[in-house]
C-alpha cells in the first residue's frame, strides 16, 4: 500500500513539472519586438508609416507607439491607440509630423504582456524636416547617340545614253541594351533555430533523472517494508 501510493506521489511530481516546463516561456520566434521603419537618424516630413514586428506569443496584450521631442527625452506621447492585434513585419502605426516643428524626435514600440508589465525598443532617433523641401533624385546621365553617315559608293556606266544610277543608303540599326537583372534586395536567407531541439533535450535529461529517483525510491521501500 505504501509502496502504490509513494508511487503515485512520484507520478505526480512528475507530470507536474512537464508541465510546469513545457509551459514554460513562448518560443523565442514567438517574441518579437522591432522597429524597422524608418531607420535611425532618417529625415521624415508628412505622414510617415512606422513598420516592425510586436509579437510576445500568448503573453500579449497589446502594443503601442510613442514618441517624444529631443528636448524632453523622458515625455513619451502615444502615436495613435492601442493595438490588440500582434504584428509581423508589418505597419505598425502612422505618424503625423505636419503639426509638429522641426527637429529632432525619439520613436518608440511599447508591448505589453497579460500580467501588466512591458518591454519596448531603445529609443530611435528620426529628424523631423517638414519646411525643408524634400531632396529632388539626381537624374542620371544618358549617353549622347552618335550619327552614322554612310556615303555611297558612285558607279560608272559606259551607255550611249546618260543614265543616273543612285546608290541607295544601307539603314542602320542600334541594337538596344537588355536590361542588367538587379539582385533582388530583399531576398533573405532563412536559419534555423535550436532552441527546440535544446529543450527537448534539457526536457528528456529532466525525466530520465526523475525516473531514476522514483526507482530508487521503489527499491528503497520494498527493501525496508
């Protein structure tokens, strides 16, 4: 009798800490909190769309974005509401700069977990530049065609009569260039993470370690008992 219920005690120690384990913290892919657009030190007039990623797995709340003046670094004002949907490399929020004067801004993503507390970006300096005229593209230079002249090779006829033999131009066609194929930029290459195969493993060693223990305790009460 003791020996059964020693036995369920250990079992139950068991499946306790599986599952206290396997529910442990989400998967690091499940937690992701970045900003990528605009980039540091950018120079941003108008509406201006922020894009990252706010996930936090089934700790998520919900997220939000802030911003504040240069000259007061600690008073963040949200930009917009709150969000309850997790983002993935998508826009996050809409920033409008028009009633805002010029000069230097932090940017910030705030993600909130279901207990209450939070993690957020390091702060991302942009420059606000709405009266300044938006900087026109260099137009490239195009290479001047150069003309072609074919002259006519003149042919004699000895004829009792005059004839006129014109020499008639051979046209010139300019083969057009085919395009140069540009490497796709935003191609990226996947890798694959080990954290899984890690806690697999750390979660295996756990159990073999506690079914040791329960044999040993089975031995030890059949052996006193």
């Amino acid at each position: 009798m003791r020996v059964a219920l020693a036995s369920a005690a250990v079992l139950s120690l068991v499946l306790a800490l599986a599952t206290g384990i396997l529910s442990a913290a989400p998967a690091p892919q499940d937690q992701l909190y970045q900003i990528t657009s605009p980039r540091p030190n950018a120079e941003v007039r108008g509406s201006v769309e922020i894009v990252g990623s706010a996930r936090l797995g089934p700790e998520f709340q919900f997220y939000k974005v802030e911003y504040a003046a240069s000259a007061t670094p600690d008073a963040w004002v949200p930009i917009g509401e709150l969000h309850l949907e997790q983002k993935s490399n998508e826009r996050l929020e809409v920033w409008h700069t028009t009633s805002l004067p010029d000069g230097a801004y932090y940017l910030r993503l705030m993600v909130v977990r279901q207990d209450g507390n939070y993690v957020a970006t390091e702060p991302l300096r942009v420059n606000v530049a709405n009266t300044e005229p938006a900087p026109t593209p260099t137009p490239e230079e195009s290479p001047t065609p150069t003309a072609t002249v074919v002259i006519p090779t003149p042919t004699t006829a000895m004829v009792e009569q005059p004839t006129t033999i014109g020499a008639t131009p051979t046209p010139v066609v300019e083969a057009e260039a085919a395009p140069t194929a540009v490497p796709d930029e935003g191609a990226t290459v996947s890798i694959p993470s080990l954290g899984a195969c890690a806690r697999q493993f750390v979660f295996g060693a756990f159990v073999a370690a506690v079914l040791f223990i329960f044999a040993a305790v089975v031995f030890l009460l059949r052996r006193f008992i």
